[in-house]
C-alpha cells in the first residue's frame, strides 16, 4: 500500500519537519500513525517529498524525519477538465470526490438553465469551498500530489470560451433523437487540453447545446444508459484516462 499524503503547504527543505495543526491531528489521532511508518508531503500543486514518521507528540504533532528531496509530478500530456452542471444536494460533493479519485485534472462548476441548484451569494461562496475542500481531501484520499484546481463557477458564454480553446472538446449529451458519437471510439489527441460538458438532470438545453457546438465541441454519448450528472463526469473522466494512457 502506498504512504499515507497530507498537505504541507510549505515543503520542508530541512532533514525533519514537524506536522501539526488538523493535518498533525489527522495524522496522530485519526490514522494513529506511528515511528518508522513512511508518509508522503505534499503542497497539493504537484510538489512532494516523501519521510519517515519519527515521533507522534500529543495528539497533533507529527514529526516526520529522513525526509527525501522535494520531487515535481510531471503535468500529463493530455489534461482532463470536467464541466460539472451544478447538481442538486450534496451530488455536487459526490461528483468531486469521485471525479478527483479518478484523475481528473480540473473541474469547472456551470450554472446551466436546467440546473436546480443556484449558486448565488453567500450560498454560491460556500458551496464553491466546499468543492474544493472536498477536491484537497479526495486528492489525500487517492494519494494524488497534484490536486485537481475547481474554478468558480462559469456562465454558458464562459463555458463556451473554455471549449473553444481545447484541443478536443465534447458535450455529453443523452437525446437518443439527436447525432451523437460514441465518447469510446471517438479520436483523440495524443496530447494537449481535453473539455468534456456534463449537464444537469434535465439535460443540456437545445440553445446551450448549439452555443457548445458553435464554440466547437462534439456531441457524445457514453453508452446505452443514462448516468446521473453526479456519476457521468467520474465514467468519462476513466474512459479518457484509460484512451489516453493515463492508466496503463
């Protein structure tokens, strides 16, 4: 299994460093970790170091020595941003988390017609935090050290502009009715930037729709059945990860 990765948002340059504050707690009194466990540092944009826990002092100080150089991910040759329509309830939460355990890069909130929810406000803030505190602890979760980025929440015009500028854009669309290529066999660049629009329950409307594929995009399907927006974007983002040889 591989090393537990907390957040360290100032890599160490020192032989030890001490963790503490709620990833220390989380460290000492939630996975109990303790003397000669390997753990992993990270600053969550790609930066890491790897160490060994030497001690853990109360119940949220962890000192982590025998630390290794700082090392960089590499950023991938192809790059998964997810259009996620703002789904009712905690859904929202729900597609992060599993979007960020698959892989993917960057998700981006749409306020799309159909969309119940509204992010407006105080509310809109707070939802917006909450995508990305569950994007920071997904990315924990999954060992990842290059957490996905999740930007604020963009118009249809925005969205478009997002497409425009991909090297393959794509809108998931269900409309049995409507011309639409399977997302399993359509071409794909070998690298460079990749935008895929999820929509909401209701559908991605006939003027966004044209507004998208306007701007460029294709419109796919994943297969015979109809995902909820929540799982949609997490099936896709596997689908071109595994395309793409970002899982071989």
């Amino acid at each position: 299994m591989t090393a537990p990765v907390f957040v360290a948002e100032e890599l160490p340059d020192a032989p030890e460093f001490v963790l503490d504050g709620p990833e220390g707690r989380h460290a000492v009194s939630v996975k109990r970790l303790r003397p000669g466990e390997e753990v992993v540092l990270t600053d969550g944009r790609g930066r890491w170091v790897r160490g060994v826990v030497r001690a853990a002092e109360g119940k949220d100080r962890l000192v982590v020595g025998a630390l290794d150089p700082v090392r960089e991910e590499p950023a991938p040759a192809v790059r998964v941003t997810v259009v996620q329509a703002l789904p009712k309830g905690d859904r929202g939460e729900v597609a992060v988390e599993t979007m960020t355990e698959t892989g993917v890069d960057a998700i981006v909130p749409w306020q799309a017609g159909r969309c119940i929810t509204q992010w407006k406000g105080d509310r809109g803030l707070k939802s917006l935090a909450k995508w990305r505190a569950t994007a920071r602890e997904a990315g924990k979760q999954s060992r990842r050290v290059l957490f996905p980025q999740v930007a604020e929440a963009a118009t249809t015009k925005q969205v478009a502009a997002l497409l425009a500028g991909a090297d393959f854009a794509a809108v998931l669309h269900e409309d049995r009715d409507h011309d639409s290529e399977p997302l399993a066999t359509v071409a794909l660049p070998e690298a460079g930037e990749i935008v895929l629009v999820v929509g909401p329950e209701g559908g991605v409307s006939p003027e966004e729709l044209a507004v998208f594929t306007g701007a460029g995009a294709r419109v796919c399907r994943l297969g015979p059945t109809v995902l909820r927006t929540s799982t949609a974007g997490t099936a896709a983002t596997a689908l071109l990860l595994g395309r793409t040889g970002r899982w071989s």
